[in-house]
C-alpha cells in the first residue's frame, strides 16, 4: 500500500492533544519540517522513533473524512499521498486577524421559483436517494433552483460547494450569488493570489463562509460541516484533472458523499 511507504512514525508527547487531520512539527535530518497526522496508533512500533516537536494548530487541518477521502484517492489512482493531502490544504496557512470583515447584504431570496423549479428544489431536498439529476439546457433556470437548495442546506446549518467549469466562473456568476448570500460566499479559483486563496480557505475552515463556488479544486475546500455539492455541467472536460494526483471530480465527489451526509445534484 502506498500511504504507508509514504508516511513516517512519530511518538506523541505526554499532554500533546494531537488528533488525526493536526498541523505538527517534525525532527527529521536535523531539521524541523511542517507534517499532517494521517494516523494514530497505540501500538509502540519494534523500532525506536522520535517525539512529535510542536502542535501547530489547535484543531486538525483535516476532518476524518477528508483523510478516508485522502486515502481513497492515493490506492485508486496510484497517486503520492503527500500529493493527495496537499489538495486538502491552502498555499500558505494565515492567522485568523488577517480576514478582512466582507460586507453583510441581504440574504432573503427573492427570485420566483416557477411551479416545475419548486417541484425540482422539494423532490432533490426531501428525497433519501444522495444523487440527482437535473436536466436543462443553459437560460432554463437551473441557477435558481440551486440558490434555493443553498437556503434551505444554510437553514440547516449545512455547509454547500457549488462547482462550476472554470470558463462558467465570470463575475457576473459570482456577484450573483454574492449579492444574495453576502459574507457566506467563499470563491475559490486559479485567478487569486496565493494569500488570497489562503485566506478564502481559511474564512471556509473557520465556518465564516458557508458557501463555495469554483472550478474542480473546490471540492477540497475545509468544509466541515457539507450538506450539498453541485457539480453543474458535470459532463463538462474540465472536472478532469490531468497533472498528478489525477482524478475525475465526480468520481471525487462520489467519495465524499460516501463518506458525509452530503447530497450530490
């Protein structure tokens, strides 16, 4: 098995509240070097081992979830679990002071569902089944069937990823959904900087944005809580990575829903 040819043993400090998915420094080669715990065994291994040097994080980077999703993807498409782990993660982690407060609007909805858009947003919420399709051709209001399955997963304290094709992700779109979902809008896409897409990344983790939109990578977003994913176009190239880690956004998602109460539309 891959993951553990790539992962190393650490012993965990008496009175260290290391958890699995925990941001730590590491001794190795005489060196402090960053790591994510994967694992945690209370089996002493038949070989001596180094102390765990600092928890970095008070709470893990990574829920269970997110490292069964991890694991997945490492054994089914041969990928480096660094690699894997890493899609998980923001470009640079940044303390909480530097999110600047987003301006609050309001977030009534407003728009006017017609009698087969409320049919679909009732029937995709209240189904057992995780996954559903909606079928229309671009202008035909599926736009606002999502807005309304957002509100209602939001009502519920839910966290939802909407993932678009990134030619999809114009400002128009984002200021869509901006102008009436506000401050719980996070966007995550290749344009931003590399503080910008750390600092949108950790508005996600600190459960200050409970929305997010972007291309395929959004679907590693820090959502600890997820109640929907949309995946629109989902017949769209672009889901598909094809740098390593490869992988099909939608064969991704399938895994997280597995492994989450999350539906899939």
């Amino acid at each position: 098995m891959p993951n553990k040819l790539e992962t190393l043993t650490y012993q965990i400090p008496e009175g260290m509240q290391v958890k699995e998915g925990s941001f730590v420094n590491i001794p190795l080669r005489n060196q402090k070097i960053e790591g994510v715990v994967v694992g945690i065994s209370d089996k002493k291994p038949p070989y001596p081992t180094k102390n765990i040097t600092e928890l970095l994080s008070e709470y893990p980077l990574l829920q269970k979830w997110q490292l069964e999703v991890v694991n997945w993807m490492s054994e089914y498409y041969f990928a480096p679990l660094q690699k894997c782990v890493n899609l998980f993660l923001p470009p640079k982690l940044y303390k909480s002071k530097e999110i600047k407060p987003a301006e609050k609007k309001n977030t009534n909805i407003k728009h006017v569902l017609t009698e087969s858009q409320k049919e679909a947003v009732e029937k995709i919420f209240n189904t057992t089944k995780k996954f559903s399709l909606i079928r229309g051709v671009t202008g035909s209001g599926k736009t606002e069937i999502y807005l309304h399955l957002v509100e209602k997963y939001l009502e519920q304290g839910k966290q939802c990823i909407l993932v678009v094709p990134e030619i999809s992700l114009t400002p128009q779109m984002i200021n869509y959904f901006e102008n009436i979902f506000g401050n719980k809008v996070a966007i995550l896409h290749s344009r931003l900087t590399e503080k910008q897409r750390s600092l949108e990344w950790l508005k996600i983790y600190l459960g200050q944005s409970q929305i997010v939109i972007g291309p395929r990578s959004a679907i590693f977003a820090p959502v600890k809580n997820p109640g929907l994913i949309i995946l629109d176009e989902e017949h769209e190239f672009s889901y598909k990575q094809e740098q390593s880690p490869r992988y099909h956004a939608l064969e991704v998602i399938k895994k997280i829903a597995k492994f989450t109460d999350t539906k899939v539309v």
